[in-house]
C-alpha cells in the first residue's frame, strides 16, 4: 500500500463505498464547522469584554462629567453672589477635578472600545477551509 493513501475504519480509501466517503466527509465537515465556530466563540469573548469594560468606563465618565457640571454650576453661583468668597472658589476646583476625572475615564474607555475587531484568526482560518474546499487535493 502506497504511504499517501489514507485508512479509515480499517479500510484503504479505494476500498470504501461511496456512501462511506459522504459520510466521512460530512463527518469531517460537520468537526471542522463546530471547532470554527468554537474557535469564533473564543475570540469575540475577549472583545466582548474589552468592549464591557469600555462601556463601563464611558458609563462613569458621564457620571463624573455630570458630577463636574453640578459643582461647577454651584460654585459659578457662589462666585457671582459673593464675589471673592472662598467658598465658591472651593466649590470651582472641585467641579474641576471632576471634570478632570471624566477626561481620564473617557480616553480609558475609548482605548478599550478601540481594541475591539473581527476575529482575525477565524476569519483566517475559514479562508483557508474554503480554499481547502475547492481544492481538497492540494497541500498548504
């Protein structure tokens, strides 16, 4: 026997049926779609959560910045009717140190957000099945 031939279920391949080749082949297509898709799985898990953490970082930012906007108003209030009153200067920098957290929270989140994309490895992979496919006598 030729070393190239395959053997499955204790049979050269020329010595199948073709009924036992459709379903090797299908058996092998239907292992092959469950572990790209396994393999999908994997890869948006991870972005999914870049993407969770992003959101939730966005989230906060909103808070801080509506946070900000509350003492800034505040203390634009207390600067007007008491003119010089260190009060309302107090109130002025920490409405500004909200505002300063927002920014940072904000482009935190956008870098998150900015991780995610396609699944490159399965879309690679499937590329390669469907090349297979066309030609499923050729070697990569």
């Amino acid at each position: 026997m030729d070393s190239t031939q395959t053997i499955s279920a204790g049979k050269p391949v020329e010595d199948k049926s073709l009924g036992e080749l459709v379903a090797t082949a299908t058996r092998d297509l239907s292992l092959l779609v469950r572990q790209e898709v396994e393999l999908a799985k994997a890869e948006i898990k991870q972005d999914v959560a870049a993407a969770g953490k992003g959101a939730g970082l966005f989230g906060v930012a909103g808070f801080a910045a509506v946070m900000g906007l509350l003492f800034v108003s505040i203390s634009a209030a207390y600067a007007i009717s008491w003119l010089g009153v260190p009060l309302g200067c107090a109130f002025f920098a920490v409405g500004a140190l909200y505002f300063l957290a927002a920014a940072v929270l904000g482009l935190t989140g956008k870098k998150s957000f900015g991780k995610v994309g396609p699944p490159e490895r399965t879309i690679e992979t499937v590329k390669d099945d469907l090349e297979w496919a066309k030609h499923p006598t050729r070697t990569s």
